[in-house]
C-alpha cells in the first residue's frame, strides 16, 4: 500500500469518483495505484463512449504513462503523421513540422477516444466500476464526504469525492452553488468518423469563413473528421445532420467531399461547444472538481482530455505527499487551476480567431498564419506541451507562464 493509506492513521483511505469518463477512470486509475479504495460511478448504464477520434498531446501522454498505460496507448494509436493549417481551396497557410514536434516535446497520437477508455478500464481492480448510478444528492461532513445515488444500497460514504462529470456537473451545482453556468461559445460541431477503404497520410485543419473542418487519420485506417460552424445555440437541421455538413462542406479541397461522400448519418454526432467560466476554486471541504466539471474549455487547442489526465495524475500525487486529505485538496487546487484556465483562455481565443466570419478578418488571420514562422508556433505551444508529471518527492510547480 502506498504511503496515501498510511497518512493520519492505518486505515486505507477511500474515493468516490462520479462519472466514468476519461478524467473520471484515469482518477480512479490514479488513485487505485496509490493504495486507495476507490468507486467510479457512471450514470450510463454501460461504460463506454463512441465515434470520435481523440488527440494525445505530449503532455496528455506523459500522464498516460503515469498511469501505466502509455504503452498500451501507443500500441493503439497512429502517431500523427504531417499536419497543418489550409483555406477552403487546400492551400497550406500553415505546416506543422511533426517531426520537430517530437523531438521537441514528443509524438502527438490519435486514437478512437473508445479504444482510450477501454484501456483506462481495464486498468482497474474488479469491482471498481459502478454503471447505472445516477447521482441524486451529494454532502459533505467533516471528515467523510457522502454520495446518494440510484443503485445498489443507494448511498455510500468515503474520505475523498472526486467530480469528474462533465461540464453539467451535478456535483458542482450541488456543492458549489455559486459557480457561473456553462456559456456557448457561438459555434457548433459536428464529429464522425469514416470508413473510405484507404488510410490518410496527413491530417490537419481547414478554416473557411465563420467555418472550420479538421481530419485526422486513426490507427484502424479510418478517418476522423469535425465541421464547425457559427450557428444559433440548439438550431438543428430537419434535414438531417450529414446533409448540412456535406452542403456547408461538401466543396471544399480534397479529401474532404470523399469522406463526407463516404459517411453515414447515423454516423453523425452533432454538439454546440460550451465552455465553463471560471471557477475561483476546484475544491471545497474533501470534494474536488476535475476535467470539465472543473475547467470545460473549447476544444480548439485539442487539450480538454489531456489536461483532465494531467488533473487526474496529479490529484494523486499530491494528495500521497500531504499529511491529510484537505491539505492534498488545497495543493491541488494551487498547481491545477491557474494552469488550466490559462488553456481555456488561449483556447477560446484561438476559437474567436478561427471562427472569424468577414471576409477582411479572415484574410488577415490567413495572412498572419502564413506569414508566423512555424518555429514560433511549436515555442508557443512549449509552455502546454513541456508538462511533466509531478513526483511526490520533488513537487513542481505546475503552471503556464
């Protein structure tokens, strides 16, 4: 057992993760490695989550093999081949350089964000998981925090509650009642992935006018592809959603039609962004915020799962390197929340500037783009990508600067 089930007295410490996505598993992951008894409740009834692709950065990697299970991912995963910035017509505004990316910071992979969660699963002891257990009331006493739910006995208590459900977080609406709502950014994606019979060579991001499209190529030879659009909060189309996408996209560069030719509606997933305002902390009394129940951001910078397995990685070493669990808590909050909400910040503005809709705030944005060395972009990127895990014996400050 480690040292987190010896603080304060012999008895192993306990955890309630809420929400079995990728922050909550890699949470319980975390946590399990490190002595503690933990139970990850999902409101589904079956874990798991389908059709979309997900971008690993270095940093997201590095926690992932914090938690033991980098090399399963790596197995799994397409490292990204060449990438980059293009207009409608296909012509590059902007080339990332993958292979100084690597050298740099280390390989970016893409996976099936399904074949992620499978792997953080399967990480876990038996018993671990607990689907179909939805959330009715949350407490906090003064050295337990209390989890109602409906399944099984309906209530359990631990030392330690961990939200890690989402950006409508029931546990941040139940126990911080003064945080800001989620708020729409102005834009709203479509997500898919597509089955062509051929593999792509190279991925990246296309910018229209008020419209985006990105593609990126996945292990198993499909493709996965977003569209982006300025539109009113929760308009939908009555004509289907592949429809809409193909009429918004279908003209633009190769290899967009062809997939788009190639996909299925049922296939079509479609989500307006939302992002989380601020919070002025991530913890209160033994209860702890994390991934988008902490810090949803957009994801223009493709950082939103990696920073919930950066929360996870670290809310266990710090909470193994303090004496009690309230002092973890406070650590935690300190290392996380400056560094996430910076992200958030540089992803909304990123988002404002890609969603730009006139023609001359276009223009100059493409200009700007290809006229920025792409040097300057990877020194841009350092302060997100140099993350490192932290060590219990040697704690780092962890911040963006």
């Amino acid at each position: 057992m480690g040292k987190a089930g010896q603080a304060g007295d012999a008895r192993e410490r306990s955890a309630i993760v809420v929400g079995g996505g990728i922050g909550g598993l890699a949470a319980g992951v975390a946590l399990t490695r490190r002595g503690w008894r933990v139970k990850v409740l999902e409101r589904a009834a079956t874990f798991g989550e389908v059709g979309a692709g997900l971008s690993l950065w270095p940093n997201g990697v590095r926690a992932l093999d914090a938690l033991g299970v980098g090399g399963q991912v790596r197995e799994q995963a397409l490292v990204e081949a060449q990438a980059g910035i293009r207009d409608t017509s296909g012509r590059w505004l902007s080339r990332t350089d993958a292979q100084e990316l690597a050298r740099r910071f280390g390989p970016v992979v893409m996976i099936h964000r399904a074949r992620l969660l499978d792997i953080l699963r399967a990480a876990l002891p038996v018993g671990v998981l607990c689907a179909n257990a939805r959330v009715t009331g949350v407490g906090l006493r003064e050295r337990r925090a209390e989890v109602e739910f409906e399944h099984g006995t309906g209530a359990s208590q631990a030392d330690l509650l961990v939200a890690a459900d989402g950006i409508d977080s029931t546990v941040r609406r139940s126990l911080w009642p003064q945080a800001p709502a989620p708020r729409y950014a102005g834009y709203t994606a479509w997500r898919l992935v597509v089955d062509t019979g051929r593999r792509l060579s190279a991925g990246g991001e296309s910018l229209g006018r008020g419209e985006r499209v990105g593609i990126a190529p996945l292990a198993d030879g499909r493709t996965y592809l977003f569209g982006v659009a300025n539109a009113p909060e929760g308009q939908r189309n009555p004509g289907g959603e592949l429809a809409e996408i193909r009429r918004r996209f279908g003209r633009w560069h190769d290899p967009i039609p062809q997939l788009l030719a190639a996909a299925d509606d049922s296939a079509v997933m479609r989500h307006d962004i939302y992002e989380l305002p601020p919070l002025a902390s991530f913890v209160t009394g033994r209860a702890a915020l994390l991934g988008d129940a902490a810090h949803a951001m957009t994801p223009n910078m493709g950082q939103g799962a990696n920073q919930a397995l950066e929360d996870a990685v670290t809310l266990a070493v710090l909470l193994d390197a303090s004496p009690d669990v309230e002092s973890g808590l406070a650590a935690y909050d300190r290392h996380r929340r400056p560094r996430t909400q910076l992200i958030a910040r540089r992803s909304r503005w990123i988002g404002i500037a890609a969603q730009w809709h006139s023609a001359p705030a276009a223009t100059l944005r493409d200009l700007m783009l290809r006229r920025t060395p792409g040097s300057t972009m990877l020194n841009a990127l350092a302060p997100v990508l140099n993350w490192q895990p932290p060590d219990r014996d040697n704690l780092i400050t962890d911040h963006v600067g």
